[in-house]
C-alpha cells in the first residue's frame, strides 16, 4: 500500500511530531506509516483524511503487492 | 520459618494484586484490541525495575550467607519484577505500540516455550532431572525474549 502522508505534511508545512501530536499517536507511529512498515487502522486513517481535509482513497492507494 | 511464611504470603498478594490490576478488560473504543490486558501505569515500569534489581542485590548478598534459606524468594522476585515491566504501559500508547506489543507477547511465548523445552532435555541429557526447574525460570526467560523483543523492534521503528 502507497501512501501520501509524507506530501500532504509537507504541503500543510507539519513536522511528524507535530502531526502526532494532533492526531493522538507517537511520532514513531507516524514515521513507519510514512516508510509504509505499519498500516494505520480505518479509525486513524479516517482522523489523518479529515486533518488534510482529503479522502481515505486520495491518501492511501493500493499498489501492485496487494 | 515463621519469616518464610510471612514472606510467601506477601508475595501472594502482591501476584493477587497484580492479577487483579491486570485482568482482561472488554474495550470496542480502540480497534483490534476487543479484548485486551488492562495494562498498569506506566510508572510500574520503574517500581518493577526496582524490584528485580533489589532482588538481584539480595541473591547475591544471600549467596555468602543465608540463614533462614530464602534465596528462592529472591529469584521469584527477579521475575515478578521482570513481569511487572512487561505488564506496564508505553509512554505513549497507540495502535501501532498495542499492534508491537501483541506481535511479541505472542513471539516471546512461543521462543520461551521451545526454549525452555530444549534446554529442560539438555539438562536431562547430562544427568539433571526435569524436575529441576522451578517456576521462576520459564518466567523470566519470557520476560527478557519480550523485553528485548519489544525493545529492538521499537528502536528498529525509531531510526528507520
């Protein structure tokens, strides 16, 4: 599964600590989701779409491996 | 003797508190977790640390003299300590940390099991008896394969 957290952070200028920080989690969580080695659950990917005010299917796609 | 019954009753109440601080809690709110531990604060990590180096510091003074023979203790201690940390909460506690957690609570059970197996028959095979081991020894076999799991694998996420 590709992701676009990384883009998205930059685009809203947020660090990985800040972004922890607003959605609830560690900042190591939002590292390995971004290095694609976790993959959030429906509910934290649902809290990341609503904060970059984006769609679940515009953040995470499915990639050849799925 | 009457120290050592006092002694061993302490300890049955510190496992009775422990058993009941970390009972199976049913919780929907976060998922994949329908049914989890109802883990301790995480300020135990430093009270179970405490006590297994208090009990660490104890076998090795009751190595040179031990009057009323309780070196046991001592090694129950070192793994009550052990499991205390184990059973204590994160810093920060969320999904990926409870998902890390899982994963090697389950690897530790399963290395612990064979390991303790293997080394049970290597001992059989120079002459020991399976009976040798006490209960303290599976237990802190598990706690370190956890702690060292756990703690690799979080470091591992840390720097990638």
């Amino acid at each position: 599964m590709k992701n676009k957290i990384k883009i998205e952070r930059a685009i809203k200028d947020l660090t990985q600590e800040e972004l922890a920080k607003i959605i609830g989690v560690s900042r190591q969580t939002i590292n390995s989701i971004e290095k694609n080695r976790f993959v959030p659950s429906t509910v934290l990917a649902l809290k990341i779409s609503k904060l970059f005010e984006k769609s679940v299917n515009e953040l995470f796609e499915l990639d050849q491996f799925d | 003797m009457e120290f050592r019954i006092i002694l061993s009753l302490v300890f049955i109440g510190i496992t009775g508190l422990l058993i009941y601080k970390t009972r199976i809690k049913t919780n929907t709110s976060i998922p994949g977790t329908e049914l989890r531990i109802n883990l301790l604060p995480y300020y135990y990590k430093k009270i179970g640390l405490i006590t297994t180096v208090l009990s660490l510091v104890f076998l090795f003074i009751l190595n040179f003299t031990d009057p009323y023979n309780l070196k046991d203790f001592t090694l129950l201690g070192i793994s009550l300590g052990l499991s205390v940390i184990c059973l204590s909460k994160e810093r920060i506690e969320d999904e990926m940390i409870i998902a890390l957690r899982m994963n090697t609570f389950f690897k530790s059970f399963y290395f612990s099991l064979f390991g303790v197996i293997i080394y049970a028959l290597l001992n059989k095979l120079v002459g020991g008896q399976l009976s040798d081991f006490s209960i303290d020894f599976p237990l802190s076999i598990m706690s370190i394969v956890y702690l060292s799991a756990f703690h690799q694998q979080k470091k591992l996420l840390a720097n990638s």
